[in-house]
C-alpha cells in the first residue's frame, strides 16, 4: 500500500510535500511530483501539506484516478 500523487498536483507541483516525508520518496518528474509506492511508508504525513489535495491513500483512489498509480510506478521502474 501507498499514497499517490493525482490529478490537482498535475501543473501544481508546488512542492511542499517532498520536504515533509520522513523517507524522502517524493521526486519531481515531468508534469507532476510522485511517490515511489515501494518506499513510501504510508505514514500520511504529506497529505495535509498539500494545497490542493493531490494526495490520497492507494485504497481511496478513485477510478478516474487509478492511472496515478501504475503512473508513479512507471516513473520509479
Ligand atoms: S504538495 Fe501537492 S501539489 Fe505540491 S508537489 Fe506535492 S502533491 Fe503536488
Ligand atoms: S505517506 Fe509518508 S512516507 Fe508516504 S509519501 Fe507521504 S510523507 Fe512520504
């Protein structure tokens, strides 16, 4: 299990929550910041840094965003 990065963060990119996650999983790519699934330690603690609520829990993903997933999957493969 994970937290993924969705559509709000997608020209956002704003970057308050890379500094906040204890086990620095969160890199810059293209369009949009992603969380490697593999490291992230599902502690939550980026989510109420972001401003536009990007971040959500892997179980919560809604359908229209589960391409986020395999996204942040492909970035870190
Ligand atoms: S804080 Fe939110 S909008 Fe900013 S980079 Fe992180 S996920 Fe994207
Ligand atoms: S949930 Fe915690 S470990 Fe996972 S990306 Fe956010 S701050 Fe980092």
């Amino acid at each position: 299990m994970a937290y993924v990065i969705t559509q709000p963060c997608v020209n956002e990119k704003s970057g308050e929550c890379v500094s906040i996650c204890p086990v620095d999983c969160i890199e810059e790519g293209e369009d949009q910041f992603f969380i490697d699934p593999n490291v992230c330690i599902d502690c939550g603690a980026c989510v109420a840094a972001c401003p536009v609520e990007a971040i959500v829990d892997e179980n919560d993903l809604t359908p229209e965003n589960e391409s986020f997933l395999e996204k942040a999957e492909s970035f870190f493969a």
